[in-house]
C-alpha cells in the first residue's frame, strides 16, 4: 500500500505542547462540561500575479478537493543551513532549486508537484511563494503586504503564515496568520485563509476570531478549528459549523505563548482525539493528563481515560489512535530523568519502557513500534511497545525523524559542524541524502516528502 506523508519537520524539537500565540490574561472557566466517554474496546484505526483579495467564504468555495495521483517515487524537498532550496529524488540526486539564502518552511503539495515556502530576510516581513518540484513556474502566491492586511492588530510592522499547510486532495493552500513584532511574543489572528496555487485566488474562509489553529481531516471535509479554550468543527466550504465540540480551562504555559491543544484525526476522517493537560501543570503535579474522544457525527465528545505525565510535555498518540507514549519524571526534575511509558487510550495498559534522559521522536505507521532518543548515551533506537529494541542509526543520535512507510524513514542529524539529512530503512540501510556545512546559529534545515 502506497503511503502519503507531506508536512514540514524543523530540527528545533519542541519538547513540550505549550508553543503557540502570545499570552493574554483572563480567568480559567469552570471546566469541561463533556460527559464520560467509556471505551470498552480497542478502536481499530479505521512574475508577481495581481491576486485579489476577496474576503468572502463564497470565493472559498474553490477549495474543493480535487484528487491527485501520487507520485510514483519519494519525492523531497529541503532547506539547508543557508536557507536554499533543494530537491531530491532517489533516481535523480539532489537538485538546486533556488539560491537566494531566504528560504525557509517548504511544503510539498501531496501528488509532489509544487512546493510552497516563505521568504522573509527580516524576520517582520514574510511573502509566500511556489515553485514547480521541477524548478519551473516560481512565482509569489501572497505579499507581505497583503499578509499586512490580513493582519488584525494595528501595531504589527509585519504578518507571517503561522500554520500553513496544502488541502488534502488539492492545490490549494490553507493559512492563518500571525502579526510579527520586534520583540519576543507570539500571536494568532484565529482566522482561516486559502490560495489557489493555479489561479493565485485568495480568499477568506474564516475571519479573525473565528477560526484558529487548523487541521484538515484526512478526506479533506471537515476542518477541527482550536483555540485556546475550545476545540469547533466545520465542513470545508465553510458550512455545517459545530462550535464547542470540547472545551477545555485556558493551560498556563508560564511563557509569552497561550496553549492551543492539538487533537489527532482518525485514518476515515470519523473522529479526533486528544490530550488536555491540567490548567495549572506546575501547580500540583499530582494532576493527571485527560483524554477525550471527539465524534464527528454530532454525538458528544467525552472522556476517554487520565495519565499522568511531567509538566509541559505532551502525550503522543499512534498513527490509528489506540496507544499513546509520554513521559513523567523520577527523582528530582532538575536531574532531566524520565520514565519512558506505553499505554492504550483509556489509560488502563500503563508501563514504563525504559528510564533515562529520553525524548519521544516518532511513531511508526504500524502503531506498534516508536522511536526515542536517549540523550545518557547519545543514540536513538527503535523500540517494540511489547519489549524489544535495536538501533535506528549507527552513530549517534536524529532528530525530525519521519517514517516514509513501515520500513523506511527520513531524518535529520546534527553532527557537530554540519547537518546531515538521511533516507534509512530498518534492515540497516542508510544512504546520505546531503552534508550540510553548520558554523552554528538558528539557520537549520527543514524538510516536506511525499510517496
């Protein structure tokens, strides 16, 4: 069976689920009102264009999916330490696409026919492009000023694309975007924007406050829509809106940034789940974690089971949603020592895996197997949940590691002076996709695939 995975990988890990807008005071509501959802068994995972601005959901309704072939091969684009851009192909090497030192967040649309990527030199003003995956046909699809415009605080000098990411079946680009300040803090507008990469139409699906941090299901029908206190649904052209489908306390993030929770959709696109901390994480550390299950056939949502993991750290689903993997700490937190545990999603299966300085990478599609890194020793080995483990890489540890299939991943390794960017299988194979020269700073390279 033929696998498609797109998306962008930043080597910076984030090891905790607390990183998006900037924070605004308020006070925590009185809690989730969903009812007590019991599982009794175990789910089986079922040159610049003029673009004119239409603010409009009607415009939006050019989104409709149109299915594309996937790519007979694995297709994948790259920036490199000095912010260019590259493709690769395992029958055709790496090829330079663009030199201009500016490039950042490539996305590959999902039958691997173009690339989207920002450029910005400022770090305040952020225009969005395309380019062909066969280097033909670049062109700007949205202007800083027109980010600028779509921007909904007066005081911002600059807007950026916080999220943006291709819909499913289609060549359409789905965005919100950020106001940019000079200075620390991150802010979202909560809306939801689209761009046809063909025609360069933009359009406004969702005004600022009503939508949020996106996530397309898998057919590309329905949206789930976060915020900082609620999780909504909407069909894709913008109707059937289901607001409040959970709700959950504001989480204190004790930084610059608010917690938006980040639900996972089923394989057939039928439900989401996901993990909402404590309100509080730091307060009391006996608080569990909740686990909630969210029909789309208009049911309520409800709790699925509780764990209990170390604050500010998140709970990482399987691919079909039946297991999940975190941490909690041992002894003194300062110390960085963790318990590395398995469990299923009613929080009944609990055990630890292993101990140690350890950070959770990636699952692999067949929902059994995940890999870790264990920084006591420098390695990152891929592990069985029943028992049983073997090295992922000879040397060293990775980091953005994505399986491709079953049997083979990409990923990224930092090895001192240089980046490396690599396509391994699990029989031990490793082939060396590009070297890349790091004197140090915050130019890191990324990575989007399909096949």
């Amino acid at each position: 069976m033929k696998t498609t995975r797109s998306g962008i990988f930043l080597i910076v890990s984030l090891l905790t689920i607390f990183s998006m807008a900037c924070v605004i005071g308020g006070t925590s509501s009185a809690g989730p009102t969903q009812t007590p959802y019991v599982i009794t068994a175990t789910f089986e995972s079922p040159a610049e264009p003029d673009i004119a601005l239409t603010q409009t959901a009607e415009a939006a309704l050019v989104v409709e999916p149109d299915p594309h072939a996937l790519p007979a091969e694995l297709r994948l684009v790259y920036t490199d330490t000095s912010s260019n851009l590259f493709s690769w192909t395992e029958a055709d090497g790496v090829n330079s696409l663009l030199a201009t030192g500016d490039i950042m967040g490539p996305r590959l649309s999902d039958d691997g026919q173009w690339i989207v990527f920002i450029r910005t030199t400022d770090y305040i003003h952020y225009n969005l492009w395309i380019i062909g995956f066969d280097g033909i046909g670049e062109r700007i699809l949205v202007s800083s000023d027109q980010f600028l415009s779509l921007s909904n605080h007066p005081d911002a000098p600059g807007a950026a694309p916080y999220i943006y990411s291709w819909v499913p079946g289609s060549h359409t680009l789905a965005f919100n975007v950020s106001p940019k300040f000079e200075g620390p803090g991150l802010l979202i507008n909560d809306d939801l924007h689209l761009v046809n990469a063909e025609s360069g139409m933009l359009s406004t699906l969702l005004a600022p406050g009503d939508g949020g941090v996106f996530y397309y299901s898998p057919d590309g029908s329905q949206i789930a829509l976060v915020t900082p206190e609620n999780i909504s649904l909407i069909n894709a052209d913008g109707s059937n809106r289901r607001d409040n489908v959970l709700t959950y306390d504001p989480v204190l993030t004790y930084s610059e940034y608010m917690y938006y929770a980040e639900p996972k959709w089923a394989d057939d696109s039928s439900f989401l789940r996901v993990a909402i901390p404590p309100q509080d994480p730091l307060g009391d550390l006996t608080q569990q974690t909740t686990l909630w299950h969210i029909p789309t056939d208009g049911s309520a949502a409800g709790i699925a089971g509780h764990v209990l993991i170390a604050p500010l750290t998140s709970v990482n689903l399987s691919p079909d949603l039946s297991w999940i993997a975190y941490l909690d700490y041992f002894g003194d937190p300062s110390d960085n020592r963790r318990n590395l545990h398995f469990n299923n999603f009613s929080g009944t299966a609990d055990h630890i895996y292993t101990t140690g300085e350890v950070r959770i990478n990636a699952w692999n599609p067949d929902s059994n197997h995940l890999v870790y890194t264990n920084y006591d020793v420098e390695n990152t080995k891929y592990a069985d949940k029943d028992g049983g483990e073997t090295l992922l890489i000879p040397v060293g540890s990775a980091n953005s590691i994505s399986f491709i299939n079953e049997n083979t991943y990409i990923y990224l390794r930092n090895a001192g002076t240089e980046w490396q960017l690599a396509h391994g299988n699990l029989d031990g194979t490793q082939t060396m996709i590009a070297s890349m020269p790091w004197p140090g700073g915050d130019r890191l390279p990324n990575y989007s695939f399909v096949h």
